[in-house]
C-alpha cells in the first residue's frame, strides 16, 4: 500500500475545518492476501480489497500525516469493491475540531480508478495533546 | 431464517499480530507499537490496533454465515483501549434482513467493561 500527498499538518491549529486532502493509494494482491490471513484467517480470496483494508487505511491517515492520533468511532458504506492493483483514491475533509475534547471529524470519500465512489464514511479521531501532537 | 444467529467468542491479542498488522498496513502509530509513547498517553500502556478485533468479528460473521460476504455498512465505537494479552469476549448475532444480514457485536473485558460495539449490514458473495 503506498500513500502519496499526506496531509501537511504538524500542530492541531494547522488543521483547518474545510481542508480537503487526497490520498492515492494502491493495495496489491499480497498485501490483500496477507491482509486476509491477519485479520480474517484465511487468504485464499484476493478478488477485491477488504472494505475493512480500506477502512483501516482511511483511518490511519491522521498519524501518517503527523498527528498522534487514534480513532475513536467510524462509519462507513460501501457501494462497489476495490480491485487489488487500482489506485484508489480517498479524499479527506475535516468537518469539525474540538481543542476541550481532542476529536477531530472527519469525513472520507473512496474512488476507483475510474472515478467511482465506491464508498464514504466518516470518522473521529483522538488527539494525544499530553503525548505531544507532532511526531 | 426467522432467528438470529449468535455466536461467543474469546481472544487476546498480542505483539506478533500487532508487528504484522503494522507491517502489512504500514500503520505504524505509536499507540500501538511505542512503549514510551504509549505511557504518556491516556491509556498509560501500549493498545491493540482496533482492526485487529473489528477483523476477529468479521471472522464471528463469516462462521456465523459459512460464507464470505461483502460489507455494506459498518459502523464501530472503541469505548476502551484493547491491551496486548487481555482476554476479551466478543458477542456476534446475525439476522436475516431480505437479501442481506444485519450484524451486530460487542466486545468486553473479564470484567464486563464494552470496549467495542460495532454493527454491520452485509450481504454474501455469489
């Protein structure tokens, strides 16, 4: 899985409610295999990318871009799969910050190589202020 | 299918998992792999990556199914940390909704805290 543009965010006052990002990713067919063995026990299906690979993805975005972060709620709908091998991309727009209680909101689109919404959610994420915010 | 399937479950989680997870997803969040981070933090010690129980109910659900199945929706609350080797209790049920399933599940402690509720809306794979 490769992850291209992350967010350029180093401090919670860089993130700016309205700030869309895109990230472009790519799961290959061993990263879904060994995906499926990990998470589900089994690798013998590598048609599509789990919905949950993607979730997973989605959410890990917050720390990647610099935040010391974790999710602490998500949803997510799913409306066509994931091929291993295509790029997927999933844009990233923060709806909301809460500096009292450390969230962050976020809601997230995914797009096939063809420009298709394959699925959107959201979710929040916890910010650890007291551990520092920047890696 | 007039009644719902359920099925209990117990697992813990521990360092190989959360090292592979990490190296498959590239989600190397400190949380989950930095023992001096971690401390600094609310929940004093290191947590299990939250896909790795999300994963173990899909397993629920697939046992509970005998099939794969698609997601369609999914909706999940972390209401506490998961440690590394701490035994949880995962409760899964599945009911028939036309051509799909709604899923729900909880997971909790020894000591009865909900650390994770989650429900889905799937459908089988042909």
């Amino acid at each position: 899985m490769k992850l291209n543009n992350a967010v350029d965010a180093k401090e919670f006052d860089d993130v700016k409610i309205g700030q869309t990002n895109s990230i472009a990713l790519i799961f290959t067919k061993e990263e879904v295999r060994k995906f499926n063995q990990l998470l589900f026990g089994h690798s013998n299906i590598t048609d599509s990318v789990p919905e949950l690979f993607l979730i997973s993805a989605a959410t890990s975005i917050d720390w990647k871009s610099g935040f010391s972060s974790v999710t602490s709620s998500y949803e997510a709908e799913f409306f066509l799969p994931a091929n291993p091998g295509e790029k997927i991309t999933i844009e990233r727009k923060v709806t909301a910050k809460d500096g009292s209680k450390k969230t962050i909101h976020i809601s997230l689109k995914a797009f096939n190589g063809k420009g298709e919404l394959i699925g959107k959610g959201s979710s929040v994420g916890m910010l650890f202020l007291d551990a520092g915010v920047t890696k | 299918m007039n009644n719902a399937l359920r099925k209990k479950a117990e697992k813990s989680f521990g360092e190989g998992e959360v090292q592979s997870y990490a190296g498959i997803t590239g989600d190397f969040n400190p949380i989950h792999l930095d023992k001096k981070f971690a401390e600094k933090t609310v929940f004093k010690e290191r947590i299990v990556s939250g896909a790795l129980p999300i994963g173990f109910i899909h397993s629920l659900y697939r046992e509970l199914l005998g099939a794969e199945f698609r997601l369609l929706k999914q909706r999940a609350k972390f209401l506490g940390p998961v440690y590394f080797g701490e035994g949880i209790v995962f409760e899964a049920e599945c009911k028939v909704k036309g051509k799909k399933f709604l899923c729900s599940s909880k997971a909790r402690t020894k000591q009865g805290k909900t650390v994770i509720e989650e429900n889905s809306e799937i459908m089988l794979k042909d």
